[in-house]
C-alpha cells in the first residue's frame, strides 16, 4: 500500500528537533521510503485555475491557515497501522503534524 505524508508545520512553532533525527528516521524507512522533499515556503506557492477557459492563478498560499505543508514522502508498507507507526515516529510529529493520504488502487475509493 502506498501512502503521501505530508510534513506539516506551523512557523510560530520552535522546532523541537535534534541535529540528525531527520536523517536517522530515513535510514530507519530504507527502501520503504520511494520518493520524498522538502518543500520551499508557501509564499511561493500559486493555485491555478481554468474557469470557462480563462486561467486564474491566485500566488501565495490559498488556505488561511497558519500551519503549512513544509514536504511529503512517499511511502510503500504492508498496512495503514505500519503507515500510521512511521508517521508517528516522523521527527516533526513532536511539533508539528503529519497527515498520511492512502494512494488510490482501483475500485479502493
């Protein structure tokens, strides 16, 4: 099963994070872990829209929210509780949030 997790953080929060727990965390996932990123700020962002035929692109972030998606991961596991297990042990959890998003597989949805 495959599922994103997005690494979300809230600025006005301090990091509670020590120097490496990233890194250890990722040697922990090993191949489990396909693809991942950081992410820029999102005032950097842009949300596009196609509205009869005219493109409307609104720049920064869209939701009124002070906590932002600051990078994903993709990963590859057995089951939603192994998926659940390896975002709770996601250095940000401590201060910030993980989301996981199962992938669509067919007729799952």
């Amino acid at each position: 099963m495959k599922y994103l997790l997005l690494i979300c953080v809230d600025p006005s929060i301090e990091p509670d994070e020590a120097e490496g727990e990233i890194d250890a965390w990722l040697e922990r996932l090993g191949e489990r872990r396909l693809v991942g990123e950081a992410l820029v700020s999102p005032r950097r962002a842009a949300t596009v829209r196609m509205r009869r035929s005219e493109r409307l692109v609104t720049d920064g972030p869209f939701a009124e929210t002070k906590e932002f998606v600051a990078g994903f991961d993709v990963i590859d596991v057995a089951s939603r509780e192994e998926a659940l297990e390896i975002a709770a042990a996601h250095p940000v959890a401590k201060f910030g949030a993980v989301e996981i998003r199962e992938f669509w597989e067919g007729s799952d949805a």
